[in-house]
C-alpha cells in the first residue's frame, strides 16, 4: 500500500522531505503508522508526539481510523498564538 506522508512546520525539517511511502500489510491505521515511523525514524517519531494529523485534508483524532493506499497523512505541528 502507498501512501503520502506530509510534514508541515517544523516538522518537515525534520523529515526532509514528503514522501510517497509503500506500507508493510499489518500498518492499517494511523497509529500503526506512527509506530511505524517509530521503527524508521526515532528522532522524527518523539516529535509526532504532540502533533495533530490530517487524513486525506480532514482533521483526525481517532488513531485507530484506517488508512488506505492513496491516501494522503499530514502531520501538523502544535501551534501557539499571541
């Protein structure tokens, strides 16, 4: 399965690019792809702690929500206003 993974903010420093990523069959949700990116990438995975996640241009919160191939994940740094 591929999908598009998105780093906005800071975030993109971190991951250096967004990527068209191909998924092992057993990562079918957003939480089994942020473990997955845990296994990848620890540094960029500690930073995806707090972050909130966009499926397909929509605002998520369920982990356990499916993902499928084309979808698109974007990853939204915490923001602070003033």
């Amino acid at each position: 399965m591929m999908i598009k993974l998105v780093f906005l903010g800071k975030l993109r420093a971190l991951a250096s690019a967004d990527l068209a990523a191909a998924l092992p069959p057993e990562v079918n949700t957003l939480g089994g792809l942020k473990a997955w990116i845990a296994t990848r990438d620890p540094l960029l995975h500690s930073a995806l702690a707090s972050t909130l996640l966009a499926l397909n241009r929509e605002i998520v919160r369920d982990m356990a929500l499916g993902i499928g191939d084309g979808d698109e994940v974007a990853f939204l740094p915490p923001m602070s206003g003033g």
